[in-house]
C-alpha cells in the first residue's frame, strides 16, 4: 500500500492553516525580547508549548517533543517550532515582522522555511552549510523532516506514538524507491510496514527514524529552519535548499541536547534542554507588550505583514496510525482578524439586543 502524494500535500496545506491561525488568534498579546542568537544563525529560533505567538517571552527551554506541560512524557501537549519576531522589547509590529524576513531572506515568506536538524557545530558549519543549486535537502543536512516554520509536533496515546519523521537521505531514498510502503511503529518505536488488510511486519525500508529516538541520549543537536526555493525533481516531497549570496544555506537554529525518557528506554531522545536559550522564557524575556497584525484570507502576509506558517505534515505523511492532524482552524478573510471584527459585531448587537429589550418592557 502506497502513501498517495495527494494525501501527503493535502495534510500538508492543512497543517499550514492550523499553524496560521494559531497565530492570529494570539495576535493580541505579541512579544518577545532580546534574545542571544547563535553566532552565524539569522535570526533566533524558539520552541513553543501554547500556541505559534513569535515571541521569546514564551520559549520553551526544556520539555518533551509533542507532550509539552508536564514532568514526563506522559502528559499530551504540542511543541510548536517559532522564531522570534520581536523588537527585543515585548513588541511584535509590521515593523519587526519586516524586519525579520529581510533576516531570513525568505522573500517576505514564512511558508519557505523548512526543517532539518544537525550534529551541533561551534562555527555553524553544519548548520549553515555549503551547497550548490538544486541541492536538496538530504543532501545538504544530516537529517531532514516534513515540517516547516509554524508546525504543531503532537504526541498521542497508544503504543505507536513517534510524533514526528526525522530521516537521512539514504532511508528516505530507500523507503521512496520500495513504493512509499505506509508505516507505523510499536512501543520500543521500531518501524512497521502496514499492508493494504491492516496487517504489520517489520520494514526493512523505514521512512526514517521517530524524532523520540532519532538520537542517543546527552546528544547535542541544532534544528535548522533554512530557506526553501522549491522541490527535488526526483522525490518531491524534499524540498530544495536556497542557495545564499555566499554560498551557504541561508539558516537560523536553535541547538538543544536530547534526553532520555525517564519511563520509556526506547526513548533516548523524548525530551530536550535548549542550549541556545539564552535571552530567552519568562525568566529574562521582556513580557507581552502589545502588536497591531492582521493576515489575508489566502494565507498569505496581509497587508499588514503577519507571519504565516509553512506547509506541514504533523509527523510522516506515511502513517497508518496517526490520525490526530491536529484539525483545521479556519482562517476568515479581512487584512486584520476578522474574528476581531466578528466580535465586535457580537457585542454590539447583543448590547443592542439588550437596550431593546429594557424599553420594550418600559413601555
């Protein structure tokens, strides 16, 4: 049984719209602080446990992938991949959001940006590395995934629970050249090829590796979010890496170290303590102050310039199990929020409601 491209790039646009409106539902309380960035990376990658907001007041420096808001694993809630998009001083404006994307060289595109992770270097290298035009994304980071600027890493009950795809180029190769065979896991996380009946058996092709035990435990590694220009001929579902004005990918990264599962011993890379948070959470962040963003009805940057989250698949496109994607919030038309001005429209015509209703019963 194949894992249809159409499912894939469906989930994908989906993932994109729930990201977005996350954060324009937080929009009325942006902000964020001076946060340290890594030297070489272009702007300041953050993770975050509530909702998509850009603002490093709310980063999270310690906590377990897709099972956020708790001591163990044990608990479900989402790790969402950000940036700071802050002016430093608890303000999120058009402003700074412009100022961010001439960081990134994105284009004035959040949607561009995707993920992979590396071995951790102290000049960036590995980071932020050479490549030539039409390299793609396998090719130029140790490991890549389905996930983008905005996406929602979910964990969930049941014995194969792995959130998220992290793959080299050699299984993703594999795995696609075999027929993009549907997969799935068992507790100790090791990959099942699922059958057209529903039936299991070991692979021999993984897609790749659960993000939950991609790595040994006290290993430091650096998410990348780099700038995307399009597609692998060949397999289209990597994207390609941009290549920048001197060569390198044009890359910003958060570094953290893995940690092990304190109830799970598959899990040797479960949780993470952020290594680059320096400036950031609630301890040193400047608080929420205040925003003024809106977004398009398309998906796109209003007009105004609010950030709007990259295409994701929420863990592997080739999942049989998975069926939590996390679910579509809709994202209504209007250059600013148009929830803001359904809510205003609410409450007037209740208030209007209500002063009928007293001079009906005064007559």
């Amino acid at each position: 049984m194949k894992t249809p491209l159409r499912s894939r790039m469906l989930r994908t646009v989906a993932g994109a719209a729930a990201a977005s409106a996350l954060l324009v539902a937080s929009a009325a309380g942006l902000a964020a602080a001076g946060a340290s960035i890594p030297p070489g990376s272009a702007a300041q990658v953050i993770l975050e446990t509530h909702s998509v907001t850009g603002q490093p007041y709310y980063a999270s420096l310690k906590g377990w992938w897709g099972h956020e808001n708790g001591t163990t694993e044990a608990s479900f809630g989402t790790t969402y991949l950000s940036l700071d998009a802050s002016n430093g001083q608890g303000v999120v404006s058009n402003a700074t959001i412009a100022a961010l994307h001439k960081k990134l060289g994105d284009g004035g595109r959040f949607d561009s940006l995707r993920v992979a992770f590396v071995p951790y270097s102290a000049d960036g290298h590995n980071e932020r590395p050479h490549v030539t035009k039409g390299e793609n994304a396998g090719q130029a980071f140790a490991w890549f995934s389905d996930l983008g600027f905005g996406s929602p890493l979910n964990g969930k009950k049941g014995v194969n629970d792995f959130v998220t795809w992290v793959s080299t180029l050699q299984e993703y190769t594999k795995w696609w050249n075999a027929g993009r065979p549907v997969q799935s896991f068992t507790s100790s996380l090791k990959v099942l090829d699922v059958d057209a009946s529903g039936a299991t058996h070991p692979s021999s092709v993984p897609e790749g590796a659960s993000i939950l035990n991609r790595w040994p435990a006290g290993t430091k590694i650096s998410l990348v979010l780099y700038v995307s220009d399009g597609v692998d001929k060949a397999m289209p579902l990597i994207p390609k890496v941009k290549v920048g004005p001197d060569g390198r990918a044009m890359s910003s990264w958060l570094t953290f170290e893995t940690v092990k599962s304190p109830t799970n011993p598959a899990r040797t890379s479960g949780g993470y303590r952020v290594l680059t948070g320096a400036g950031t959470g609630p301890q040193q962040a400047h608080k929420p102050v205040s925003t003024a963003t809106g977004q398009s009805g398309t998906g796109a940057n209003g007009t105004n310039g609010t950030p709007t989250a990259a295409p994701q698949a929420n863990g592997s496109t080739s999942q049989a199990a998975d069926k939590s994607s996390g679910g579509v919030m809709s994202k209504l038309p209007g250059g600013k929020p148009t929830s803001y001005t359904l809510l205003a429209l609410i409450v007037l015509g209740v208030g209007a409601w209500v002063t009928r209703s007293m001079r009906s019963r005064g007559a």
